[in-house]
C-alpha cells in the first residue's frame, strides 16, 4: 500500500521569500504539495490541491471516534421528529391518524408523552448509531484513502466510499433499526391511544419476542431494504459533502471554511440526499413494520418473511396482523385514503406497488420530517465531525510519526 503522504514539519513562513510550499514523496514517486502558505488553497485544477487535501489524515480512531460521537448525537437529537415520520409511514388506520408533522408531535406528545413516545426505541437508536457510525468512518475514511491514493477521481472516491462505509456499518445498525422502528410504531406500553399491533415491555422484550415468535432472522427483516436506502443515500451525502466543501474551501481561500459554511454544507447535502431517497425509506419503513404473521382471506402472506410453522392461528380471534400500512404526506390530510399491502419483501415490487394504487406522491409521503431530519442530522453529525477532528489533532489519542 502506498504510503500516506505527510505534512512538512517546516511550513513555509511568510516574508521568508520561498514561494514554494514543501513535499513529500509517496513510494511509487507521485509528488504532491503538503502544505499551502498561511493556509490558503491551491490554484483550481492542481494536482497539489486534492493531495493537499488528502495530506494531513487522521488516525483511524480520530476519525472512527469522531463519526461515532457526531452522528449519534445527530440522531438523538432528532429521534423525536424520526418518532413523527415512522408514525405517518406506518400507521395503520384508515383514514390515517396523523396527519401534518405538527400534529402528529403534538398527538404523540400529549397522548404518550416524551419518554415511551416521542423518544419510544431511543435506547436501540443510540446503541445501533454508534456502533454504526463508528464502523462507517472507520470504513469510509480507509476506502477514500486507498482509491485516492491509487489515482481514483475525488468525485468517484467520495461515492465509492459512502457505499463501502454502509456495506459495513450495516450488519450493527439494521437489527437496532427493526427494534427502533416498531418501538416507535408501538408508542407506550398498552398503548390506548395507538394500535400498532406491537406491544413489547422494552428493547430486551422486544428482541427476545422477535426472535422466539419471528426467528433470530426476523432481527435483519428489512435488511435488504435498509441497504437499498441507506448506500444511495451514504453515497449522495458524501459525495454532495466533500464536493461543497472543496468549493467553500476554494471560495473561501482555506482549509478552515468557518462554522456557518461547516453548517451549510453539512446540511445541504444531507437534506439532498435524504429526499432524492425517500422513496426507498419508505418502502423500508412498510417492510419493517408490517404484520405478516397471520393470513387472512383478503391478502395473502408476506414473501421471503417468517414460516408459517413458527407461529399458532387462533382463528377465535380476528386477525389483526395483515393490514396495509399507510404512507401519508406529513403535509397533506388524504381525505380518501388508500393504502396498499405490501405482501413483498422486494424493494422493486413494493415501490411498484405503491405507484400503482398511490401514484408517485406515494413515494415521496413523509418527505417533509425526513428532509428535516436528514438536514440537521447530517449538520450535527458532519459538523462534530470536523471539530473532534481539529480537537484530537491538537489533543492526540495516539501518537503519530511523520513519513518522508
């Protein structure tokens, strides 16, 4: 592997009269420059200037350390308004029950509170995010280095490595989605304002009546799903982000960009990327949350779910189970609701389906809390990102030697 290139531990100084900033060599001879004076950006189009960029790299448990702090806290922060966009997507009355995004927090909050509502799931939420984040910047941060290093576009490598960091963060984070999402279906224990059809006691509850009605695969349901979400939108987050950045960078004529044009980037290409990829949330958020347990006579059971020889038919009761989960807009009241079962597992049928009995407003419903959310979220977390960064730069974890 090729060696990381350093920066010069004697930056040019102003007034000294050299004009040319120090190098440092990689193993197969490629020269970049290492350093700009008094911190300004290279020239557009130089090469130096993508390598200047690539130069000063943190140790991996920097950057892992600093995504898994900055992205649960962007999560926690807005696990209330996920809460809202989870109830829109899968509520299950007809017509539905929550309609605009300020009645819904306002509903939820009043009838069930802050704790089993509002914030219901936050304990799988914060586990999952952490492990997830941690495992995708540890592997984002290793795919961008190895593609750039080996002549990859920057463009091209950013995308890449948004799909490589979710490919691993996936296995962590999607058994933390299901628990989150159905918990946050569920509301409140006993819940007497909100039949989800789900009713655990807590996280624990809730896996372990998972895996012993459901199977322990029941955990990963919607991993396919999940995936066909999260990688496009990890990608065009990415992508969107470090294509901003290096333009405030060359705007600004520096590194350090300032907290507001931080701010800006960071959001933007979080809330871009979360709507160009609503449609796949919410097909995820149908597969995640339906019932597929219990047949019934007007639809039929669910495809690739549970078998059917783990779970007991009482036909004393009616059957509560299959029942279509609506997508409503988090700004439209659908006076005539339809929704449509969604007895598939695949991301193609159901979004499919969903165009045929809803149009393409059914793809896009909760489009609105998903851009909020996905626009402060990706703020905090990317934000936090870059000052841990510059914090454990000036207060190392680890010790590093500088390579020539």
């Amino acid at each position: 592997m090729l060696m990381v290139l350093a920066r010069v531990a004697n930056p040019v100084t102003p007034g000294s009269g050299n004009t040319t900033p120090d190098i440092s060599l990689a193993e197969d001879g490629q020269q970049a420059a290492v350093a700009a004076m008094d911190g300004k950006m290279p020239p557009v189009g130089d090469l130096e200037a993508v390598m200047d960029s690539e130069a000063a790299r943190p140790p991996f448990i920097h950057a892992m350390l600093a995504g898994g702090i900055g992205g649960t806290t962007g999560d926690m922060l807005m696990h209330s308004l996920d809460t809202v966009k989870t109830r829109q997507q899968g509520d299950p009355h007809i017509p539905p029950k929550y309609t605009s995004m300020g009645n819904t927090y306002y509903t939820i909050f009043r009838q069930e509170g802050i704790t089993r509502g509002l914030y219901g799931g936050v304990q799988p939420a914060f586990l999952g995010s952490f492990a997830g984040t941690v495992c995708f910047f540890g592997a984002y941060e290793w795919s961008k280095r190895l593609m750039i290093d080996h002549g990859v576009p920057p463009s091209i490598a950013y995308f890449t490595a948004g799909l490589v960091g979710d490919l691993a963060a996936a296995p962590t984070y999607v058994p933390s989605e299901v628990l989150k999402t159905r918990l946050q279906l569920q509301g409140r224990y006993n819940n007497p304002h909100f039949n989800s059809g789900y009713n655990y006691r807590s996280t624990i509850h809730a896996a372990r009546t998972i895996a012993k009605q459901e199977g322990f695969g029941a955990l990963f349901y919607g991993y396919k799903a999940t995936l066909w979400r999260d990688l496009p939108f990890s990608a065009l987050q990415f992508a969107f982000y470090e294509e901003e950045r290096g333009l405030a960078k060359r705007w600004v004529g520096s590194n350090n960009i300032g907290l507001p044009l931080e701010i800006l980037t960071a959001a933007t290409a979080g809330g871009m990327a979360g709507v160009i990829t609503t449609p796949l949330d919410v097909v995820k958020t149908r597969i995640q949350t339906q019932h597929n347990d219990t047949p019934s006579a007007s639809t039929k059971p669910a495809v690739d779910s549970f078998s059917p020889s783990k779970h007991s038919i009482k036909p004393t009761k009616p059957p509560p189970h299959i029942r279509p989960i609506s997508t409503s807009s988090p700004s439209t009241s659908l006076r005539n609701h339809g929704a449509a079962t969604l007895d598939t597992s695949s991301v193609i049928t159901g979004l499919r389906m969903i165009y045929r009995t809803e149009g393409i407003w059914g793809w896009f419903r909760g489009v609105g809390p998903r851009a909020v959310w996905t626009s402060v979220q990706s703020g905090t977390m990317l934000v936090l990102y870059q000052t841990l960064l510059r914090y454990f730069e000036e207060h190392p974890l680890v010790k590093t030697t500088e390579e020539f």
